[in-house]
C-alpha cells in the first residue's frame, strides 16, 4: 500500500462519486484522510459510501453539490466547517458534437460544469483552505493539444489548465495549485461517449492511439492525484501533469 502522508487531512473531491474522483477517494481513504465526495445524484452518492465503507473500511461523507451553483458550493462548504488541506475538482462532462453543431445549450453544459464549476468550487473552498494546502484540477489530453470532434470539451479542458497556471500564481505560497491531464481512461464517462458513438469506435480503436497501447484506469489516474497532494510534494505549482500513455508526447 502507498503511503502519500495524507493521514487526518481533509480531503474534499467533486465528482468523487464515479469515475476518477471516486477511485482517488478509495486511495486518499486507504492513507487515513478524511474525505468528502461531491456529486449531484444522491443515488451515486449513496452507492459511492457503500462501496468506499466496503473497500477501505473507513468512514467517508457524500454531500450533495452541483457545481455549476455557487449556492451549492457555499452550502457544502458551510456544512464542512473545518480547514481543508486538499481540494479535487474532478466533476466533468464531456461532450462529442463539432463546431456546426453546437448550441448555446452545448456551450452552458459543458463550459458551465467543467470551467465555471471548478472556479465556483475553488472559490467557496478558498475561506477554508489549509495554509500549505493543495488544490487539483483535473484537466485532460484534450486541454493540451487538440481532439477531434469535441471542440468545447477542449475548449473547456484547457480554460482548466489556464485558470490553473493563474491560481498557481496568485495563492502561492499559500496553496499549491496543480493541474492533472488525463487521457482516456475507463470510467462511466468514457462508456458513454462510447455508447453515443454508436459503434463509430471501441475501446481497441481508442487504445491503437497509444505508444502504451492501452487506454487507462481510473486507479492509475487516482495514484497521480495523492502523489500530487502529498505533503511530501510540496515544491510543485502551477504544473500541468499528462497521465496519458504517451499520447501527447507524440
Ligand atoms: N474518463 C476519461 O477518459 C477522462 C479523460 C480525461 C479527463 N477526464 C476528466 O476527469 C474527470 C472525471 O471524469 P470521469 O471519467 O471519472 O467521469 P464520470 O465517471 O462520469 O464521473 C463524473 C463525476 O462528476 C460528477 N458531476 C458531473 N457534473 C457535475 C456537477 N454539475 N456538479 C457536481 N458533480 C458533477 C458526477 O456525479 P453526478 O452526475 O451525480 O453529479 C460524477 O461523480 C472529468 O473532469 C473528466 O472531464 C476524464
């Protein structure tokens, strides 16, 4: 078992109840934190503690949040009341639609969730975060180089890692801000995109893409996370992290 020295920090992550967030939840519960997931489906978050509980053992909170409200994010962090040492925005949506076919609707969700949900929450959390605190972004291959056929979703990702490189600057020495820019990788976000490709593509045709030759899992992504949270890190800021099987080095 890794020891990220996160034990009794208090570990707040949106979109811990699936996916990414929910794995780096298990790790950061497995080093002895204390940890809030946030997510709008109180069913995921149920089935999310239930899982968590049964994995690790410990005890963990899901307190309902939809990011895209500052209320919400207010309300969470009210109810959290105490310092919090490392903050992770990893609730995301992604979205598969060319420029031609997008809506103003398109714009909101996705700009809406993935940007402004990651400023709101920030910003709630600011008031009480821990000196010497950490907050992760979760960005993607996409807020690096380009995708084909999901220009928002890029869009989106690499206002992530921008606001990123700002907040780095303005919080320091204070709080460390960094930013982790995964690539595929099998969550239920992946299986629906590609549910809603129709069988345009599958998961070997994604994994061809990759000098690894693989897409990758969620736990992976979840190992990076806690590094990058760890006390022990504490000379990085303001970095943008690829966990991408070599994609963008191409
Ligand atoms: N999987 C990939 O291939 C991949 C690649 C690169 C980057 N990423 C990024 O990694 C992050 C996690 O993705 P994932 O694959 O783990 O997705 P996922 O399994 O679909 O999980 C997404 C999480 O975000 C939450 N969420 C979505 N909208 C929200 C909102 N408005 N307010 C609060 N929570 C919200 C979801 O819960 P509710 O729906 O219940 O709210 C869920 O907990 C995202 O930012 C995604 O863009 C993923």
């Amino acid at each position: 078992m890794m020891n990220y020295g996160c034990e009794g920090l208090n570990v707040v992550i949106s979109g811990g109840t699936s996916g990414i967030g929910l794995a780096a939840a298990e790790k950061f519960l497995a080093d002895g934190a204390n940890v809030y997931i946030l997510g709008r489906s109180v069913l995921r978050g149920a089935m999310a503690v239930q899982k968590l509980q049964a994995m690790t053992g410990e005890k963990v909170f899901y307190i309902p949040c939809d990011v895209t409200s500052a209320e919400d994010c207010r309300r969470v962090m009210q109810s959290i009341g105490e310092s919090i040492h490392v903050l992770v925005n990893a609730a995301g949506v992604y979205l598969e639609r060319r420029l031609e076919n997008l809506t103003e609707e398109d714009f909101s969700y996705i700009i809406d969730t993935n940007l402004k949900g990651t400023m709101l929450l920030t910003q709630a959390a600011l008031p009480l975060m821990y000196e010497g605190g950490s907050i992760i972004n979760i960005a993607s291959d996409a807020g690096i180089s380009g995708n084909y056929g999901c220009p928002l979703y890029c869009a989106s990702k690499g206002a992530v890692v921008a606001l990123t490189k700002a907040l780095a600057l303005d919080y320091a020495p204070r709080i460390r801000v960094n930013c982790v820019c995964p690539a595929d990788v099998d969550t239920p976000l992946l299986r629906k995109q590609l549910e809603d490709s129709n069988g345009g593509y599958t998961m070997a045709d994604m994994a061809d893409a990759y000098p690894l030759q693989r897409i990758g899992r969620a736990e992976e992504i979840a190992h990076v996370i806690c590094s990058v949270a760890s006390p022990h890190n504490s000379f990085m800021t303001g970095s943008v992290i690829p966990v991408d099987g070599g994609l963008t080095a191409k």
